[in-house]
C-alpha cells in the first residue's frame, strides 16, 4: 500500500505522544473515502506494535456499502 511509507514517519511521533498521555487525532482521507476506514485501521494496527492501545471498534457505516 503505497501509503504506508507516509505512515511510517507518523508511528513513533503518535506512540511517543500516546505514551506521555496525549490524545492524538489523525484523520485519513482519500479521494471518495471508501479505503479511509481500510487505511485507518492499518495505521492503527502498526502504532499498536509500538504502544499498548484498546481494540479499535467499528467506525460509523463502515460495513455500509452505499448510503442509497
């Protein structure tokens, strides 16, 4: 996945701030948002590794396919 190596860079600023505390948002986008929730989740994956965080539950209309 091409943004991985974007991701890479953010893994240990994100798990250095979580580990003093700190509440981090980082919003992922793409172009029509259907791989955000994909992307996220790998983002997530890869910072838990490196700091200890809760399960992530499902986001809202993840498994929606289409709103009409």
């Amino acid at each position: 996945m091409i943004n991985e190596r974007y991701f890479a860079a953010w893994i240990p600023r994100l798990a250095l701030w979580i580990n003093q505390g700190k509440t981090s948002y980082l919003m992922v986008h793409t172009p029509d948002n259907r791989q955000a929730p994909a992307l996220a989740r790998s983002l997530y994956a890869r910072l838990a590794e490196a700091c200890s965080l809760p399960p992530l539950g499902d986001f809202p209309g993840e498994s929606q396919a289409s709103l009409f």
